[in-house]
C-alpha cells in the first residue's frame, strides 16, 4: 500500500459509497476540487484506491484549509490507514486545517489533536460539529 497524490476525480467513487450513498453528486463533489491550491491523497492497494482525502483552500477561524472526504473503503477499515493518510496530509500542508467531522468519527480527529469549535449542526442529515487542528 502507498499513499500519493491523486486527482478530484479519482475520489468520487469512494465519496459516494462511504460518505454519502445514494446522495446526489453535488453532496460529493466540491467547487474547489480542481482548484490549484486543491490537494487530493490516495492509498492506493493493488492498483485501486482504498482511501481518500482532500485539503480544500478554505478560510475559517483563522485556517486556510479544510480537510474534506476522507473515506476508506469498508474493506479497509481498522488497519490505521486514514490515521496514515490524515498524518501525510498533515505533513504536506504545514497549515492549520479545519472540518465538519460527523459526530460518529469525531474521536477520530480528538485522538489526532483536532478540537471542536462551534455548536453541533446537521448536514445532509447527518450530526457534525466543526474541529481544528492548529
């Protein structure tokens, strides 16, 4: 498995299945995905990408960037790929970075030094809250 950069295209699938299944393609799709500023990262297993992340350049409480659809494949859960995929992204960006985490995975980011800001909210459905990670 290796982790490398890869186009907005190329994590559509995975945005679709995991993060929002059966929503239309604009809850999946983001305007700054081909943004030049834009960086998408994939773990890639036996030529197929298993894992997905974007840093997207967008402002908030004094971040440039926002961390978006990151999403691994069912398959490939519980072996600590998005923990190596959130790191390498971490390390390229150099930045404060900020989120919407759906509550179910919130402890994710606490465990990775992101903290809530802001009050809870719904969005396509389901409970989020904003995090951080300075």
């Amino acid at each position: 498995m290796r982790i490398k950069q890869i186009l907005a295209k190329d994590c559509y699938s995975l945005r679709e299945s995991v993060l929002r299944p059966g929503q239309p393609k604009e809850n999946w799709t983001f305007k700054e995905d081909d943004d030049k500023k834009t960086l998408h990262l994939g773990m890639e297993h036996d030529g197929e990408i298993i894992a997905i992340v974007s840093l997207l350049p967008e402002e908030k409480e004094g971040s440039k960037y926002r961390l978006r659809g990151m999403a691994v494949h069912e398959e490939f859960r519980g072996q600590g790929i998005g923990q190596q995929l959130l790191v390498a992204l971490l390390e390229k960006t150099g930045e404060s970075v900020w989120c919407t985490a759906r509550k179910q995975v919130q402890g994710f980011y606490s465990k990775n030094s992101f903290e809530v800001f802001g009050d809870e909210f719904t969005m396509n459905d389901m409970p989020h809250v904003f995090m951080q990670k300075v």
